[in-house]
C-alpha cells in the first residue's frame, strides 16, 4: 500500500495569536479569508491575510503636508485614489474631501410639526427631502420644499417643480399662481 498523502499541502502556519498564545489558522468569512485564532469564541483576535498596499501615482511637488512639511502625492489604496504625505508611516496626514454644503431655508415638517425637512440620499442614490425625526415621523417629499402655505387647501408645505411651485398636500397638489407684484 501507498502512503495516502493529499494532491497538495499547505504551509503550516506557526504564527501564535499575540493575545493568548493559541495558533492562528485560516478562516473564512462574508469578506473573504483571514488568520483567526483558534480560541475563538473566548479570543477574538482576526489578521488581514493580504496586506493592501498603497501605490503613489503622482508626487505633488508644490503641495506641502500641514503636519510635517513633506511633500503631498496622489496615492492608489484600498478604498480608490486619495492624497496623503510622502512622509507615511511616520506622518498619517491625508486631503479628506469636504461635501459640498448648499444652504437650505429650515422647513418644518407639515405633519408631525416638531421637526423639519432635510435633503436625503436613497440607496440609489436619488435626492429626496425627509423629517429629521424619522422613524417618529415618515413624511418624506420627492420635490424640493418650499416654504409657502398653499392657495387653494391652506396646506403649509409647498414643492418646486420643474413647471413651478405645487401644493405639497397628496389631495390637492395644485399649481400656485404668482402673486402679483403689483399688489405689494
């Protein structure tokens, strides 16, 4: 009889969990293959199997880190592009990018009328304008807010659309008419 040996094998890993001393072994999970320790449940020690290395693309050579006073590069990582120091690991500075901020007149909530209207995103990725007391209250609006008090059904809310401001009220939901300059 042969010697049953398997098609291939594996390296042995002699790497020891630095918490409790107990050997790691390959693991996997939603995210993919990690080290685990092999106390798990009592030891919850995980190590990326794969190092992700940042690559820099460009060196900003008029860019100047804030910190440290190195120069600042375009760098590729594990999340996408980014700018960071030259000077990492000993300086961690990285551009973080701002999001734009547009000033939106405070619009209170028509129906629950505590708190007020903000700008949402939905999971794909269409603008829509909510109460900022969800889940207490679900009002949400697909149009813009305007604060104005409809013309027709005294509805406190109105939407700016393409073809002009609408009642926001779902019943109504008429078109207002300008007011007249005149009459001011």
């Amino acid at each position: 009889m042969t010697d049953p040996s398997p098609l291939f094998s594996l390296p042995q890993q002699t790497e020891h969990c630095p918490l409790c001393q107990q050997p790691l072994q390959i693991r996997s999970g939603k995210n993919g293959a990690f080290l685990g320790c092999t106390g798990y449940p009592s030891c919850h020690y995980i190590k990326a199997l794969h190092q992700h290395e940042t690559s820099v693309v460009k060196v900003l050579e008029q860019e100047h880190c804030p910190e440290c006073s190195s120069t600042l590069a375009v760098k590729n990582g594990r999340y996408g592009m980014f700018i960071g120091c030259t000077n990492y690991p000993a300086c961690h500075f990285i551009v973080h990018e701002e999001p734009v901020t547009t000033e939106q007149p405070n619009v209170s909530c028509p129906k629950c009328q505590k708190g007020s209207l903000s700008e949402r995103l939905s999971k794909f990725g269409k603008t829509f304008w909510g109460c900022d007391r969800y889940p207490q209250c679900k009002f949400i609006v697909n149009d813009q807010p305007v604060v104005g008090i409809c013309q027709y059904c005294a509805f406190p809310l109105l939407l700016q659309k393409k073809s002009g401001q609408v009642c926001a009220n779902k019943a109504c939901q008429q078109k207002q008419t300008a007011p007249d300059p005149s009459l001011d």
